[in-house]
C-alpha cells in the first residue's frame, strides 16, 4: 500500500533533532535523495547532528590480512538522534523486550561486549567476532543501560542469538546465512536479523525462510547490501530485488541519515517494507566499553529488529506476521514508511484487541521502488498536463475579458 506524507499530522518533537522525512517531488514519482556521504574516517555523531565526539567507524569487512577490530577509546555520552526518532526513551516505558530472543545472522556477536554480557547465547563459533559488526548491531537491538552513557538498545531486556554467518573477516554466504537463520530458529530466536543482501537467490536461502515461518520466527533483513569502504557512486542505481530480504515473509529495511533521506547513489530495492535509521548510528564494538558509529541498512535491521522484540514481548499472543503488520501499520507514514518504535507498541491494536486475527506480513504492504523509465513517463505526463493546464487557464482568462467587450459592442451569437 503507498501511503503519501500529509496522511496525519506530525507527532510532536521529543528533542532537537529534525523530523526525520523521505523527500518526495510534488510532480514526480517520490525519489530517494541526497544526504552527506559518511567518510572512512572517525565521524562525528549527535542527537542534533551537531559534532560531539569523533568515533571510529565499524566496517561490515575487513581485509584478508587485517588485524581484528580493537578497543575504541572514545565514548557518546549525548542521546543519539536515531533514539529521538524512533521515541526509544517512551517505549522503554512499555516494553524492554523481556522474555525475547532475538537472533543476529551476522559477524558473530561478541560475549566480551560489557554492556551484552550474560545475555549472549552463542551459536557454534557465533560468541566470536573478529569484525565487530555483529556485536555492534546486536548493541542496536539490545545494548544494556551503562552509566554516564545515553545509547542503550532497543530491547536492553532481550536476550541475543549469534550466528556467525561469514568468514572470520567478514564475507558472507548464502548457504551460511541459510544455515544462520535455521540455527537461530532451531535456538528459540522469535525475531532474526539477518545483515546480509545477496543479489542472487538461494534455494538455501528460501528454504531458511520457511523454516523460519513455520516455526512463527520474523525475520528482518537488509534490504540492500551495506556500502563498501570508501564506496563512491555517480549514477542513480536502478532498483533490484535483494535477497532474503526480497522474499515473502521476509520484512525487508531500508537505512535513513539523520535528516530522513538517502545518497543518491545509494543501492535501491525493488520494494520496501520499512525505513529506519542507518547511516551515521552509535553503537558499541566487540571488546571494550567505548563506541562506534555505522551506516547502511543491516543497522536499519537492527534498530527494527529491536522494534519487532517489543512488540514480541508486549504482545506475546501475536503471530509473526501480525507483528510484522503493527510494526508497518504503525509506522510513520512516507513513501517508504519510517519505523515508528514507540507507536509499535503503544498504539491501540485494530479492533480494541492484540491484532487477533490479522494475517497481512511482510511485503503485503511493501513499497515498490521508482525505476528510471517511470520517472521519464512522469516528467512527460506532467509537462503535458502543466500545459494543458495553462491552455486552459488563458482561455478561461481570454474569454473573461473579450465576451463582455464583444457584447458591449452589440455582438451576439448566432441563432440556428
């Protein structure tokens, strides 16, 4: 369902931080556009977007010969603005995610990481992590409260499922994803975020995904692939089917910067179940208490993923795709809509009840992206309807002004 901002009126500001918004053309089809590109180097991250502390950047790859991610130094003591848009500080007033085991299909996840400590079950080699992605999006979703520290994860109350599914430097497989998602399932993970986006399809892949429908476990993936290191692009990409977040069930995630928009050349999905935040977000390291900051849509997955264990945990008796459902239906409404944390969990279910019922999940309401051929019918369509608008609107002026002149000079119409 394409839903158009204008739907219902802004929620009130909870801090300083700017609305976050998908710019959309009033003539053309809405187009993703241009934010800034996130250096390699250390970056400089707030709640306002004004510069804070520099923090070093978590890489989704490491070269074959490089050494593994160490100890960050520098601490985000500020609320980070990715927790004012999605109202983390009220919804943790509702739900923490207790009782909800979220997995990370991923890097590994880091049993070392102080504010995930006891609360990490390691699939396998999955309490590894050389690269520190895993553990840094696992933080998203369920980083402890640490003292003097603002950022904290979604569902500080969940409990995190890791599954290594890359080699020790980080480059992923289909097949290992596969075996990633079926082991978390197999572990009792009712939610899985899955970082990886494959632009092939899998057999393993799609019969992942159904183990994990069978087994009433939501999995929220990437939409697109995060952006290489140093990654520059001149054109706009065309948008393309990714997997497993392209396949039906799957609630596939789109990453946003603090001013709700994205690069130009970012990669584009076919179509889209949620926009969340991604580029330029805090979150911790593999070993050490100090933090990073990382971009690109596997963290989108992560803070929604978070969102999706709220849910879980508020609403026990909800199906899958029924959270799936609330989690869209509840989202702020863009032309991707944007994840709406604390609306999840806090507005009334359909009916007065805990949706009972709903059958709609992911991709039923799935966005389908704008392409290049109908952008150009658009531009097309609107040049001709704009022109035939002002044909008109001179008529109309023309007539206004030689009807009542033509009669005071005694000219009437003809009689027949």
């Amino acid at each position: 369902m394409n839903r158009r901002p204008g739907q219902r009126a802004p929620r009130p500001s909870t801090g300083p931080g700017p609305a976050v918004r998908l710019k959309v053309s009033l003539l053309l089809p809405p187009v993703l556009t241009a934010a800034a590109v996130l250096a390699a180097g250390p970056a400089a991250v707030a709640a306002d977007g004004a510069p804070t502390v520099k923090l070093p950047v978590m890489n989704a790859v490491l070269a074959d010969d490089a050494e593994c991610t160490g100890r960050s130094t520098a601490k985000a003591t500020a609320l980070p603005w990715e927790h004012q848009s999605l109202e983390l500080p009220r919804a943790a007033r509702i739900s923490q995610g207790a009782g909800v085991k979220v997995g990370v299909v991923d890097t590994g996840v880091s049993a070392q990481a102080p504010t995930l400590a006891g609360r990490v079950e390691a699939i396998g080699d999955g309490g590894e992590d050389c690269v520190g992605h895993g553990t840094f999006v696992a933080s998203l979703i369920a980083a402890a409260p640490a003292e003097g520290i603002a950022f904290q994860g979604v569902a500080p109350r969940a409990t995190i499922v890791a599954a290594r599914a890359t080699t020790p430097h980080g480059t992923p497989s289909p097949s290992a994803v596969a075996a990633g998602i079926r082991a978390a399932v197999d572990a009792g993970a009712r939610v899985i975020e899955v970082s990886a986006a494959f632009d092939t399809k899998s057999s393993a892949l799609r019969d992942a995904v159904s183990h994990a429908a069978k087994h009433d476990a939501l999995i929220v993936a990437a939409a697109v692939p995060d952006p290489p290191k140093n990654a520059l692009g001149n054109d706009t990409p065309v948008p393309r089917d990714y997997w497993p977040a392209a396949y039906p069930g799957v609630l596939s995630v789109l990453d946003l910067d603090v001013q709700g928009v994205r690069k130009d050349e970012a990669l584009l999905p076919v179509q889209a179940d949620l926009a969340a935040p991604g580029d330029g977000v805090v979150g911790v390291g593999p070993r050490g208490g100090g933090h990073f900051v990382g971009s690109g849509a596997s963290m989108a997955a992560g803070y929604t993923a978070g969102a999706a264990a709220l849910v879980r945990s508020a609403f026990p008796g909800m199906s899958a795709q029924q959270v799936a459902r609330r989690l869209i239906s509840t989202a702020y409404p863009d032309y991707v809509p944007r994840l709406d944390a604390y609306a999840a969990v806090a507005s009334v279910a359909d009916g007065g009840t805990k949706e009972a019922g709903a059958t709609t999940g992911a991709h039923d309401q799935a966005v389908r992206m704008p392409d290049h051929s109908q952008r150009e019918r658009a531009t097309r369509t609107a040049v001709l309807v704009a022109a035939a608008g002002l044909a008109l609107v001179l008529l109309v002026g023309w007539a206004a002004v030689a009807v009542p002149r033509a009669r005071a000079r005694g000219w009437r119409p003809p009689r027949h």
